[in-house]
C-alpha cells in the first residue's frame, strides 16, 4: 500500500517516519519529498508497505501529533497525468507580426495613402 502523509513538520527525518510506521509492520520505503532548488523539507511523504498494517498505520496515525504537528495520513491516489507544459505556453496565435488582418497593421506594413507615387 502507498501511503501519502502530509502536515511533516519541516525537521523531520525519514528514518523518523520510517520507525514511526514501523510500529504497525514492515516499511518497505518512507521518502519525504524535498524542494528541487534547496533541498529542504516541502511538509508531506510517502510510505509504502504492506496492505493490512497499512490500513491499521492509516487508522491509527491519521489526525495523530508527530514532531509537534497533526498529520494527515491517507491511502495515496495514483497521480495524475498532466499534458507537459512548453514554452509557448498560452500563446494561440497573436504575438507581434501575426494579427495583420484588415487594414495591413503589423510593422512597417501600413503604406497606404500619400506615401507612395512620385512626387513631382
């Protein structure tokens, strides 16, 4: 069973987590997720382990004080796929040079009227 746990408080080890939800079976794994950049902490985890000692760890800890804060403690739900984000993100058309509808508009593109011809 994949178990989410959020609500860590910041200082918080996974060796900590680990023995914590030791006590209702075998861990297979406790990871608390860290901040790409820095490093630190970002509050929530995942534990894997058996399905029924991970029911009874859910049971028991769910609302529980670890380290001095309550955590939430639930059934993780499979994550879901987001469409990967690219750089022209939110740009549908527009952008400069490509809305030169009606009267030439663009840069440089509006030529009409007295300009053109000779002069003499």
């Amino acid at each position: 069973m994949n178990i989410f746990v959020s609500n860590i408080n910041y200082a918080t080890k996974e060796y900590e987590l680990h023995d914590l939800f030791a006590e209702f079976g075998d861990v297979s794994s406790a990871k608390i997720v860290t901040d790409r950049e820095t490093g630190r902490s970002r509050g929530f985890g995942f534990i894997e382990m058996g399905d029924a000692e991970g029911q009874q760890a859910v049971d028991a800890l769910n609302q529980k004080e670890f380290n001095g804060k309550v955590l939430n403690v639930s059934e993780a739900k499979p994550r879901e796929e987001k469409p990967r984000r690219s750089f022209d993100n939110n740009r549908s058309g527009g952008g400069y040079g490509n809305n030169r509808g009606g009267n030439g508009g663009g840069y440089g593109n509006s030529r009409g009227g007295n300009g053109g011809g000779n002069r003499w």
